[in-house]
C-alpha cells in the first residue's frame, strides 16, 4: 500500500506532525538537503557535525532523523536511551555505500600503525574500525590534532582526502569512495556559469572533485557555505552542493541570487536521491507509528560510538 494511500488527504500535515511531536516529545533534526517543507517544520537544521552534537544533547525522548541512515545511525550511537527513528530506510548514501567493512578491514590491515580518520558518512561498522570520525566542517582540525609522525588512513571519500591532503600537507593513504551527487557536477557547465556571472563567487563543498574545487571562492561544509554566502558583500553565488541547501539561503537572504550549479545530466541542479526519499507523509507516518527505528547492535554500538566521541571531543 502506499503512503498517499494509508493517509486521510484532510489532514493537515504540517498541524499534525506538530502535534505528535508535543505529544510524544520528539524532535526532528533536519539536513540543509530536505526538500523545504520538511526544513521548515524541523526544530534543528545543520550540518552534520552540528546534526551529531544536537543529538548528543537534546532532552526529547525521540529522534526523528530528516537526513539519511548513517545520520539516524549516528544519533542512536551518540544518544542510545533516545528512540531514534528515520522515515524512510531505504534513504542511504552512495559514499556511506562505497566502503563495504570485510574490504576496509583487509585495506586497514594492510597498513598497520596507521591512524583511521573516516569521514562520517560511513556505516556503524566503518566507524568501529576507525580511531577518528571527522565531517566536512571539522576535518582539518582532526587530521591537525593527529602526531605528525603518525601516518593516516582516511575514508570513504577520496574527494574529500585529496582536498585535505593538500590543506594540511600530510600524505594520507585514501579509500577509494565518492559521492554520487558532488562527482557529477560538470565543469563545463560551471564554466560557462562563471562566464555568465563574472561577478559570482563559486561556493562548493569538499566532496566535489578536485577539478570542480579548483574554480571555487570558498570550499566548505553546508553550515559554512551558508554562512559564507550570507556573511558576503557578494550578490551573487554560484552553489556547487546539492540543491536543498538554497533553501536556507534565500530564506535568510532573498536579495542575494544563488545559482546552482549544474550536473552532467540534463537538468538545472543536482538533488541527492537519497536525502529526497524523505517526505512530510513519511515523517507524519513516522512519528505516528514510532517506526522505522534504528536498531543496533549493543557492541557495535560500543565500538563505533568512541571513534564519534573523539571527534566530539576535539571539535567542542
Ligand atoms: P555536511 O552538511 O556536513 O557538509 O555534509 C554534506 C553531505 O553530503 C551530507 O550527506
Ligand atoms: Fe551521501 Fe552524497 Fe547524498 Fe550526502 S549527498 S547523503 S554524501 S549520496
């Protein structure tokens, strides 16, 4: 049966998602790629480092994850008391995806004494194997905070090792990992973008490829490429990240233009699949059953939550 199907059409949505939450003291925290309904009924929107210490310290009693799996999962980790619940499992990650653990494990072993920095998009079992969890927003600190004579590993995304590699100089051995969204910008097009509007800056994020982020202004996660194009004397900004983040933008700045930047495929901007699998139905739904849920693995659990609590530790 469908999800249009199970719900009454006269129900208001946005009233009754407000409504169960009160009622069973739930939050929801949202990442700048929802669709913008599901943004403006969150209580919390960020970044994913911002997303993880929200977590770690809300006092609701449920979590409803408006992301993708390896956020919710990364709430449950941080905050197993809470009931952390994701409207639709199916939302995953091609990064999160590209790094299976049995073939990580081997590539670990491979290279003993070297110290595992993996960027949060990965699954509970990557996180176990890992020594530090990093985002996009505290990455450098992390691999700053790590003994200049310790060798590192840093996984899944290659994009985002290669731009840290040359940020902080050190030489890292790289998982070979992408992310289906930011690799398929086309250049082409973001150049005849930048012929268009001269006077653009060009915002991306790290886990574009190196080609891309060679022609930005500023590089940098969600949360900083928000606050960069708001905190501009710019007016206009060429957006290279998927496209929910425009969203905050122009909410928060509607006399600024933010262009987004095109993929190869043939259409204006770039939506990730996953993120969208999300909906008001779904959260409403969601909410109403306490379903699905994130379940994990008690020992599991205990061996990725300390590769997370060392990140929140150094990025507090
Ligand atoms: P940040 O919001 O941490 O920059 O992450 C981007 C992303 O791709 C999340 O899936
Ligand atoms: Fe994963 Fe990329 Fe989608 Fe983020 S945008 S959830 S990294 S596939």
């Amino acid at each position: 049966m469908s999800t249009a199907v199970a719900i009454d059409p006269r129900l208001d949505l946005f009233e009754e998602i407000a409504r169960l939450k009160k009622e069973k003291n739930a939050v929801i925290l949202a990442h700048y790629y929802q669709d913008a309904d599901i943004q403006d009924i969150a209580d919390f929107i960020g970044d994913s480092l911002q997303l993880s210490q929200e977590a770690a310290k809300t006092n609701a009693s449920i979590i409803l994850f408006a992301g993708v799996h390896f956020m919710a999962e990364t709430a449950k980790i941080i905050s197993p008391s809470k009931k952390v619940i994701l409207p639709d499992m199916a939302a995953g990650c091609s990064l999160a995806d590209s790094c299976p653990p049995a073939a990580f494990k081997a590539f670990k072993d491979k290279h003993p004494d070297h110290v595992v920095v993996s960027y949060i998009n990965c699954s509970a079992a990557i996180k176990a194997l890992t020594d530090i969890v990093c985002t996009s927003s505290n990455a450098e600190k992390i691999i700053e905070s790590i003994p200049t004579d310790k060798k590192i590993i840093f996984a899944p995304d290659r994009n985002l090792g290669a731009y840290l590699k040359k940020k902080t100089g050190r030489d890292m051995v790289l998982w070979d990992g992408a992310c289906m969204v930011h690799e398929i910008f086309s250049l082409e097009k973001l150049l005849r973008l930048k012929e268009r509007y001269p006077e653009a800056d060009v915002l991306a994020h790290p886990e574009c490829e190196a080609a891309i982020l060679d022609h930005a202004d500023f590089i940098g996660s969600t949360t900083a490429i928000l606050n960069y194009a708001l905190q501009s004397t710019k007016q206009q900004f060429i957006v290279v990240t998927e496209s929910g983040i425009l969203h905050q933008m122009k909410k928060a700045a509607p006399e600024k233009e933010f262009i987004p930047a095109p993929p190869n495929a043939n259409c204006a901007c770039n939506d990730c699949p996953h993120m969208k699998l999300n909906t008001l139905e779904k959260i409403y739904l969601c909410l109403r059953d306490e379903s699905p849920e994130i379940i994990l693995d008690e020992k599991l659990r205990l061996e990725a939550s300390a590769s997370i609590e060392r990140m929140l530790a150094i990025s507090k």
